[in-house]
C-alpha cells in the first residue's frame, strides 16, 4: 500500500459517526460539570471538522493566545489520548466558580495558583472521564484513562501533541468542538465553560471505534 | 514583528536572503530548526513534527519530517546563493509539553526530534551554535538572515537572543 492518510479514508458518514459520539459525549461531560457545581448547563450541537495543520491553532485564538490544555492518555483497547482544550478565560470563570475568590489582578495571566491548577485538572478530568465512558457505553469498547496532565502555554504548542499523533496518518487533524454554557443564575455569575475536545486515536484504534458502531 | 517577517508554519519551511526575517510561532514538541549562512546572508527555517519519514506511510509534505525537510531547506537555501560549508545551526523546541513519566516512545516525540536533528546535522557537517531545546513549555522563535541571530520567546520566561 502505497501513501495513504486518514483524511482520504473517511466519509461523510464517519464524520456524521464522530459527530453523534461527540455529541453524546459532551453531554455526558455537561451533565458531569453541572452536577460538580450544581447549577444548569446548556450545549450546542458540537462541530466535528477536519483542520489543516496550519490553521489547527486558529481555533483557539491563533498560534501564540494562551490556552489550558488538560490531556489523559487513554489504553485498554483503544490506544490514543483525549484532551480536552478552553480559552484562559473560561479557566478563569471556572476556578472562579469554584473558590469563590476573585483573583488579584496584579497577577501575570497565565499564572494560576496551586488550588486553581487542581481544580482545572479535576474539571478537566471528570468530563473526559464521562465523555469517554459515554463512549464506551455506546461502542462497548473499555477505555483505561490516565491520570490528567495540565499544561498551560501557546495554542499551538499545546496543540503539537495532537497534531502530531495524528501527523503520523494525515495532514489534518479532527476536531470536535464542543461549547457547554453554565447559565446566570440569581446572585451566581455567569461561567463560560466553552472549549474543545480532541479525541486522538491511534489509526488502528479509530477504525475499531467505527466498526463496534457498524460502520465500515 | 517586522514588517519583513515571514512566517513559517506547522510542518511547513522557508528560505529567505537579507534584510529578511523568518519567525515560527508556539514550537511544542516540534523542532525549529535554523540555518543560516552569515556570508551570503541567506537563512533558512524548518517546523518539523515527527524525526523519520521512512517510519511514516503518509510522507508527502517533506516540511513535516526533520530528514526530507534538511534536504528541502539546504537546497533552497542554496538557491538563494548560500554554500553548506558556510551553513551554520541553532535549534529550538522538542519540548515536553504534558509532564507525563514517559516511558512510550509517542510521548516522548520532543526528544526524538532533536536527537534526529542533531544526528542529521552533524552528518552534513553543519555547526550546531545554540540549541533551546527540551523542558516542558512552547516557545516562538525568530531567525534575521543579516546576520543569523536567534530570537527565542516562551511565555512567562522573556526573551533570549543566542
């Protein structure tokens, strides 16, 4: 087999596949974070795209904005890793929402304390955690998470470990982007939650996915 | 940035003579890797993703491999009027970004882009001068053709000239 990559192997209807698993996943994360802080959270339908190497970091800002980005290698039978990826600003509603405390100003952007990184990590673990035990649900597939990892730097520093993985079979990586939006309630701020997921499956792996789902 | 700046993107490489400029934004597990030959002031940039591109199936954008993308970025280089035994290198990136106990030869990509491109440097008998490379965070470089100076920013850690 001569070059082959991935973005010329998948269909419309693949992408339609990974579109209802995103779905249902980030349900599961929304439903997850909204438990964790008790208050309503709503969800568009995600967009699921493939994105040029060039233009991934266009996503989130442009290559130099600085995002959060929490990543979970995942084994078992699938091998890959989940991350899931959100502007400093939704960090920051976040954390807020959580501790309860504004943040001094003085402050360089970027920079979070020891209990704001942990809630982040918590966040961000609990709803790939659900996004992907939603996914198992559905594929009957068995994910083993790791424990998360957090990083915080240029979006397309960040965004490197995904494109890379997924350098190894296309030129493009998937996207599914997903907005979950905390409602204002009465005396409570408004927190924005939105961000983004990325599912990066080894080859082998995402062709298993597609086939537990009956799709060839 | 200078109005006479190019950028060079993810997988992605280019060769420009003096007064020009070349900058790459937010190097993570990539390398930056610039040559620069100072007497005919012709630099040249390469952000490569993976080391090998004989490892690869799909390999047909020579930029993303730090093997085919050396030989692209001398070539054109050359073009440009520089000579390889005038070619000088400094390179940056290869970073950890998640701080995983990598043992998995797929999280550890940042270190395998260097030792690659430094195998490969040493093969063409290019001087390597200043290697910013490794760690845990992203930087952004910049690479004057004039007179190959190296500018390296990484976020919450200012600048550095090599």
């Amino acid at each position: 087999m001569g070059s082959f990559s991935a973005d010329k192997i998948f269909n419309d209807s693949h992408l339609d596949v990974m579109k209802e698993l995103g779905s249902m996943g980030t349900a599961h994360a929304a439903t997850a974070l909204a438990k964790l802080i008790n208050r309503k959270v709503t969800m568009p339908v995600p967009n699921v795209s493939w994105i040029e190497f060039s233009n991934v970091a266009d996503f989130m800002g442009g290559p130099e904005s600085i995002i959060v980005g929490i990543l979970v290698s995942v084994t078992g039978q699938i091998q890959g890793m989940m991350m899931f990826l959100m502007p400093m600003e939704s960090a920051r509603s976040l954390t807020k929402a959580f501790l309860g405390k504004e943040r001094d100003t003085q402050e360089e952007d970027y920079a979070f304390d020891d209990m704001e990184r942990s809630v982040i990590e918590e966040v961000g673990n609990i709803m790939i955690s659900s996004y992907l035990s939603s996914m198992a649900g559905l594929t009957n597939i068995n994910f083993k998470p790791s424990v998360p990892f957090v990083s915080i730097d240029m979006a397309q520093a960040i965004l490197s470990v995904p494109a890379i993985e997924f350098g190894k079979m296309a030129d493009r990586v998937l996207f599914l982007e997903s907005q979950i939006q905390v409602q204002a309630e009465e005396g409570k701020a408004d927190v924005d939650c939105s961000g983004c997921f990325i599912l990066v499956p080894n080859l082998h792996s995402f062709f298993r996915i597609l086939r537990a789902l009956g799709v060839e | 940035m200078l109005a006479n700046m190019i950028i060079v993107g993810m997988a992605d490489l280019k060769a420009v003579k003096a007064p020009g400029a070349l900058t790459t934004l937010g190097l993570g597990s990539c390398v930056g890797i610039a040559l620069y030959d100072a007497k005919a002031q012709v630099a040249g940039l390469a952000h490569c993703m993976l080391p090998d591109s004989k490892q690869i199936q799909n390999n047909s954008n020579v930029a993303k491999f730090v093997d085919t993308a050396m030989i692209k970025l001398i070539a054109d280089m050359e073009k440009l009027g520089a000579k390889r035994m005038n070619m000088k290198a400094k390179i940056a990136g290869g970073a950890q970004m998640f701080a995983f106990n990598a043992t998995n030869d797929n999280l550890r990509i940042g270190d395998r882009n260097i030792e690659a491109t430094i195998k490969l440097l040493k093969q063409y008998n290019i001087p390597l001068m200043a290697k910013e490379c490794g760690e845990n965070y992203g930087r952004t470089v910049e690479l004057f053709a004039d007179d190959g100076r190296f500018v390296i920013k990484s976020v919450g850690r200012g600048v550095k000239t090599v």
